[in-house]
C-alpha cells in the first residue's frame, strides 16, 4: 500500500535500461480519513459526558473553560435542597469532609458548583463560602451558554 515501481533510465552507455527501482511515499489519504472520522465521533460523543444530575442551569453570555485531563469535581445544588457530589446524594454536614478526602487524592484543587437557576443567590454565596472555608478556593460556577449581555457586545 502506498509504495510503486518507477522504471529509471539508463546512464550514458544504457547499461541499466529496464532496471526497477521502489518508491518510497506514502499515501496519507487514508490516514487523514480516518482523523476525520474521529474527530466527528468525539464531537459528537463529548457533550454526552457531562454529569448526569439534571438541573435548571441559568444562562449566562461566559465562554466555556477549557478542558482538563483529570474529570472535573462537581458538587450540585439541586432545587429541591440536596445537595450532590458528582452524582452522590450527600448530606449537608457531611459534604466539606468528603470533598477534602477526595481532593487529597486528586491532582487539580479545581471545583465546579452547578446550582439550579431558582435556587437564590443568598444560598449559593453561602455555599461558596462554606468551600472556601473548608479549603477550596479554585471554584467555578458553571452555567448554560446563550444568556443575557450586560452592556457588551453579542447577541
């Protein structure tokens, strides 16, 4: 796949004539097909791995952070008043020792706070508090993209 014969001609006296040499290049067309196709699939399948706690997110006009190698901590303010670590219910008293015990053992000190958008902003100021007492103090809000524009420019 990808190497040919070219026929080279002789020298001078003619002595080679006929003689094959191999072609060293190679064909990258299937290669680059291949790329292609996965990174279509991992477009695809990436807003699927988000965490599975469904929550009224508020939009806001921020861009999205990049992303990390390490799956990112995420504590959940659920309407209703629980409150999740990743996807495990946790008890109020119980949430700063538990995020301290997982957090000894990861590399990024990062922390993202998804709250539900009719959850007041006291309680979620309150939440972020707690945090950064308990030791985080890298802490995002994580929001749906589409909202409001405050006196810049956008749509």
């Amino acid at each position: 796949m990808g190497a040919g014969v070219v026929k080279k001609s002789g020298g001078r006296r003619g002595k080679r004539r006929g003689h094959s040499a191999a072609m060293s290049e190679i064909n990258v067309t299937p290669f680059v097909d291949v790329m292609l196709v996965l990174l279509i699939i991992f477009m695809v399948a990436a807003p699927l791995l988000t965490v599975g706690v469904p929550v009224q997110l508020p939009e806001t006009a921020a861009n999205a952070l990049p992303t990390e190698q390490e799956e990112p901590l995420t504590i959940t303010m659920v309407a209703d008043g629980r409150l999740m670590i990743q996807e495990t219910e946790t008890a109020e008293g119980e949430l700063i020792p538990r995020l301290q015990a997982i957090a000894a053992e990861r590399e990024s000190k990062k922390l993202f706070l998804r709250a539900d958008g009719t959850i007041p902003y006291e309680r979620v100021a309150q939440m972020m508090g707690a945090l950064s007492r308990g030791g985080f103090n890298e802490i995002g809000l994580v929001t749906d993209v589409g909202g409001p524009t405050f006196g810049g420019s956008g749509g």
